[in-house]
C-alpha cells in the first residue's frame, strides 16, 4: 500500500503497481536517464550523460582518483614534461579494446591528433583546443604536443580525453562510432534502441592495473526515459534499479520507504542566466548594464535553493564552481532586492519594463520561479523550452538573447573549464570583452599558478561587475537506487557503475 500511496503523491494519480524489486540475483542493473545522446561517440556530444557514458566504454591515459584528488595511470603507466608544451607518456602494454584490437601507441597518435582537427568538429571543442597534436616515439611511448602551455592538462587528459582505436575508427568512422563505440574501458555496448537503451556488458578482458577496478556488475541497461513520474513508476515496479536528479520534493517523499536509498551529493554543475551584451542576437534591453544588474537584484536564488534544489546546494556568485583552481570569491554580488532592481529599469529607460523570450532546457519549475520573479519587476518574459542540444546550437549560433542554463565542467576541477569557455570568445561567449578574454588566454597557457590566479581574479571581477553572466547557485544531486545495491555518489557527478555491486 505504501508504493501506491506514494505513486499517488508523486504522479498526481494511483498506480496499481506492486513493488518488484530488484535484487541483483542476476548481476544485472537498469539505470534511468532523462535524455537520450545526440551519438554514442564520446566526441560528438557534450551532455552530461555522454560524459558518464564515456567513462564506462573508453579510458583514458590518466584518471582521477574521485576520493584522493590525485592522478593515476590508467593507459599510462608514466609521463613527464619534456618542456612546457610537449608531454611524454610510457603507456600499458597488453590492452586489448573491446574488438581485440591491441591498444598501442599508434591509437594515441591517431585520436589527439584527430581531436585536435578542429574540421572533426569535437563536442566541446574546449576538450581538444589546446592539442596540437602527437607524435610516436615508439611502440609504447607517445609525446603529446601542446599549442601552448595548458597547466590543466592533466585534468583533461584523466576526464573527458579517451583514447580511440585507430583501426576500427578508420573503418566505420563518427556515424559507426556513433552507434557502435569500440572502446577499452570496462563495459562494452552490445546494442541500442534509438531513443530507448543501451545494452552494456561487462568487458572480460579488461585491464586488471586500471584505476578504475574491475566491475562488478555484469550488464547495465541504459534506459531513457524522459518523464520524472515514470521513472517513479519503473523505479517502484522493479523496471529499473536506479535514478538520478530527482527533485527534492520528491527525494524525501522516498525516505519514508524502506526499500530505497536516497543519497544525496553535492555537486560541480551551475545554472547561470545568459545575456546578450554584445549584439549577437541584435539590439536587446541586455545592452544596458544596469538592465543585467536589475535581473541580478531581481532573481530570488537563495529562496529558490531553500524551496526548490535544497541539499547540499548553494548560491554561487563568480562564474565558475567555488572548489576550481582559480575560483575567485571576492566579486561584486547582488542581492535579492526588487526595489532596486525596479530603480535601475527605471533609470535604463524600462520604468513600464519590456518585454523579451527566455530560454531553457531543464528544470522548467525554477524557470517559472525566475519568471515570477522578472515579471514582478516589469520584466515579461515568453519561454522557450528546448531540448539541450537545440539550445545549445541556438546560442553558439547567436540566436538566444536569454537563457537559463547549466554547466558541470565536465568535472574538470580548473576555472579554464567554465570560465575560459563563456568569456573567451568562443562560441559560447556572449560578452565578447576584449580585456577579459586576454586575460583568460594568458591565464590559460602559462604554469605560474600565482600569475593564474591573479589573472583569473582579474577576469571574474570583471565578469561580475559587468554582469555579464549572472550565475545562480550549485547543483546537487539526488539518486535513488535499491536497497540492495551498493552504490556511493561522488561530488564530480559521474556516476561510477563500474565500482558498484550488488549486496
């Protein structure tokens, strides 16, 4: 009776479900996301579900231990600095990736150089702009060679860079990558319905040196499904085993079951609001500053954490994640005052306010919430709710003049991954501020970390004082997964199957 009274709750009507979960008995688990991939090639979508895919069906050279902070070989077992722009690595010999193709260095060789192409169009092309290229040493040993010094290599080279094979890539390209990615990583794909699963099984052969361990669980099962109240549904009927950002609301109300975890986890992802300051969508009210500044003075965030992410969520100010190098906290900030906000439409020339669209892609209750908060001002705002990949090519193409969107640095724990991707000219960058974004080229390729960070200061002050974007708050993340699966959240928000089991 419990299940159905809480079906009830959450879907708004009584499901007739009796509860079937899952025990592990068979070694199998069935995970739920939100939206399906644009492709299964790891360089050809930049959502947060292709960065957690990834994970599982390629290594990378390096890897990131989640709890220690500290970088591991995975595919290499050594590396050095040969000088500020060229990387040496000794890499593992007896990989095999998922076809029995052996992994050596002509692989390495063939996808930095690949990715560094900027005609092979990688998504997000911040992943791959800072390679040159690589060259073969020998069989085992590979140099990667920078554009400039990038001290975030690292960071990228043990997240979202993975090594491709470069035979079968040859063969069946980006389309067959797409559809059937061959990787070295611990599960391998066994097939996929368009828009439906993925079918992934644990690869026998993997490398047993991995950071990454050997995986427990035999098959996942990648579901989408796109609406929150059937994944209820599933998660109590038994048809999946796990999910993820659930809404809080809802997280409590599963509490009270006996039969569910409910974990919670901090963490990297933001929302930020997006103005146009620069003209690329044409003449806005976004010109004005003190238009931008009357939206900062206008949105409630703090009241939106506490009624809507709760947990371990907080309101962000600078433009970037408070824990990335180069992070700075002392900006100007703007607090929650209507009043004001109405002062400075008012001396903008908007004392009856206007009238403008407003996009986004998820979480359409908190941009409810920041609509009601506009037209309390005289802000009227018309949404436009779009998929994530529409949205994202509406504003790299300079055709949103504004949005609410997020961004999870794709875990890279370095300001160069969020706050050189918005503000330094790129297509995502809708300040165009020629002082900022030579300071944050400068920050961005040289190694003295105190020259960094006064440079990075120097451009988030700026961002700030200006406005140019108006971040929100942090993210966190409810999961909620059956009792019997041993499973633990980390903040950088890659879910790890590979380390989880069944009791």
């Amino acid at each position: 009776m419990k299940h159905i009274l809480l079906a009830a709750m959450i879907a708004h009507s009584a499901l007739s479900i009796t509860p079937a979960m899952a025990s592990g008995a068979d070694n199998n688990l069935t995970v739920a996301f939100p939206r399906e991939l644009e492709s299964l090639d790891a360089y050809q979508n930049s959502s947060r579900g292709g960065v957690i895919l990834a994970r599982h069906i390629w290594d990378g050279l390096m890897y990131r231990d989640p709890a220690s902070g500290k970088y591991v070989g995975n595919l290499a077992t050594e590396w050095r600095w040969v000088d500020d722009k060229t990387l040496e690595f000794n890499l593992r010999e007896g990989v095999k990736f998922h076809n029995g193709e052996a992994f050596n260095a002509d692989d390495v060789v063939f996808t930095m150089n690949y990715i560094a192409d900027p005609a092979n169009a990688v998504k997000p092309q911040r992943n791959a702009s800072w390679i040159a290229g690589a060259e073969k040493v020998d069989d085992f040993t590979v140099r990667i060679l920078l554009k400039e010094p990038f001290p975030a290599a690292f960071e990228y080279l043990a997240g979202p860079v993975v090594i491709y094979p470069n035979e079968y890539f040859s063969e069946v390209g980006t389309e067959g990558m797409g559809t059937a990615p061959i990787g070295t990583g611990p599960y391998k794909v066994t097939g996929q319905k368009q828009g439906e699963r993925i079918d992934l099984k644990r690869y026998a052969d993997y490398h047993s040196d991995s950071p990454k361990g050997k995986a427990s669980i035999e098959e996942i099962t990648w579901r989408f499904i796109p609406e929150t109240n059937t994944q209820f549904a599933e998660l109590i009927s038994g048809g999946v085993d796990w999910i993820w950002q659930v809404p809080a609301d809802q997280a409590e109300r599963f509490k009270t079951l006996g039969d569910f975890v409910v974990s919670n986890e901090s963490t990297m992802r933001i929302g930020y609001i997006g103005f146009d300051a620069s003209d690329r969508y044409g003449d806005t009210p976004f010109d004005d500053v003190r238009v931008r500044r009357a939206v900062a003075h206008a949105i409630d965030r703090q009241g939106i954490v506490d009624s809507l992410l709760k947990g371990a969520s907080i309101v962000v100010n600078s433009a970037c994640f408070p824990s990335q190098f180069g992070c700075e906290q002392d900006i100007p900030t703007y607090d929650f005052n209507p009043e004001k906000a109405r002062e400075l439409l008012t001396e903008a020339g908007y004392a009856d306010g206007f009238e403008t669209p407003f996009a986004a892609y998820r979480n359409r209750d908190y941009a409810e919430v920041m609509m009601a908060n506009l037209s309390n001002v005289g802000i009227t705002t018309s949404l436009n709710y779009l998929k994530y990949a529409a949205l994202r090519d509406k504003v790299q193409n300079g055709e949103i003049p504004f949005q609410f969107m997020t961004w999870g640095s794709f875990s890279i724990n370095d300001v160069s991954a969020i706050t050189s991707n918005f503000f330094k000219g790129g297509k995502d960058d809708y300040a165009r501020d020629p002082q900022i974004i030579e300071w944050l080229t400068e920050a961005d390729s040289i190694t003295d970390a105190a020259r960094r960070e006064e440079l990075y200061s120097m451009a988030l002050k700026r961002i700030a004082e200006q406005v140019y974007w108006l971040p929100l708050f942090s993210y966190n993340t409810n999961y909620i997964y059956g009792a019997g699966l041993e499973f633990t959240p980390t903040s950088d928000e890659i879910p790890r199957f590979f380390n989880a089991s069944w009791k």
